[in-house]
C-alpha cells in the first residue's frame, strides 16, 4: 500500500508541487488544504501516515496543528517552513514534528525528509504499544499477586495453589488471570 500523506501549505504552487512530486515517487496524497484547522481535519477523516505542515497559515498554524496531530500520534510530522531560525526548529520539534525541511526544497531533499519522518513515527509508536504493553503485564501482575495474597489468608492456599487456582480458572472461564484476580480481590470468585 503507498504511503498517504496529507499536505497543509497556504501557497497553492508549492502545495500543487508538492503534490506532483509525492505523486511521482508513489506516495498517496489523500488530503490538501491551505489551513492548519483543516489540516487536523483531514488527518482525523482520513487517518494519513505523514502530515506535511507549513508554519505560517491561516486558521491555525502548523506549529499548533503539528502539536494537535502528534500529540494524539495520529501521523507523522514533517514541517514545511520558509523559516531555518533556531528557535523555530526547536518550537517545531516541541510540537512533536520528525523533520523539517526549508523551502525552497529539492525533490531530494523531500522524500529523505518524509521517510526519516516516517521511520521516527513507526519507531515511537512501537516504543509506546510496548511501554502499554509493559503497563498492563505490570498491572496484571499486581492484581493476581494480590488474589493470590487473599487466597492464601482466607483460604490457607500454598503460593502455587493459588496461582493454579486463578490460573486453572482463567483458562476454564476462557478469561484473562486479571479479571479473574479481580473477581477473587472482590470476592466474587473463591475456591470452593
């Protein structure tokens, strides 16, 4: 499947040359606008791999829309900006961009660009699933450390009998050893 991109650049030439230039190397623009407020429009409806984003637009500004789409990790960010100062590159990073390019741009300068970009934002999402992921075994952990726990008092299990029994009993109820230390923390669910 090609990549989607949507592009958000104030200037219908550039946006148009953008456009062309994605187009000819095989990605799939899905998405133009001249506006930052419809920008974050567009990549909510059509769920894009990249935003291009220029700085300076009207309705809101790049910074602003790249802080809006990478902050609920909708797409990548790559700003599109006139502008090289500093301040501004560091504002753009802040906002949750993965590159930057200066126009006037190249064509190969461009799509390095989008694909470091987009090489950023698969490694970020990654890190994220795998720090939920971590969350929840961590808390799973907890909840049947816990039952276990309340089994052993109440019940006078062994550590191991309480841990078959929540596990016996999730693969039984075809449930997760969470929910069913849920149900032995709430007393919902005990071994007799």
């Amino acid at each position: 499947m090609p990549t989607r991109v949507v592009i958000a650049e104030d200037e219908a030439i550039i946006r148009l040359d953008l456009k062309e230039t994605l187009e000819e190397e095989g990605y799939d623009v899905v998405g133009e606008t001249g506006r930052g407020d419809e920008a974050v429009q567009l990549v909510k409806e059509h769920e894009p791999d990249i935003a291009i984003l220029d700085i300076k637009m009207p309705g809101l500004d790049g910074l602003s829309a790249a802080r809006e789409i990478a902050g609920e990790r909708r797409a990548a960010v790559l700003i599109l900006t006139a502008f090289s100062q500093r301040d501004l590159i560091e504002q753009a990073r802040d906002a949750g961009a993965l590159a930057y390019l200066v126009k006037p741009f190249q064509r190969s300068e461009l799509i390095p660009a989008v694909e470091v970009a987009l090489g950023r934002f698969k490694e970020m999402k990654a890190l994220a699933e795998q720090a939920q992921t971590l969350e929840e075994q961590l808390e799973t952990r907890k909840i049947v450390d816990r039952a276990k726990g309340k089994l052993m008092d109440e019940f006078k299990l062994s550590e191991n009998d309480a841990f078959g029994f929540i596990q016996k009993t999730a693969m039984r109820e075809r449930m997760t050893m969470k929910a069913i230390g849920e149900k032995v923390i709430a007393g919902d669910l005990t071994p007799q």
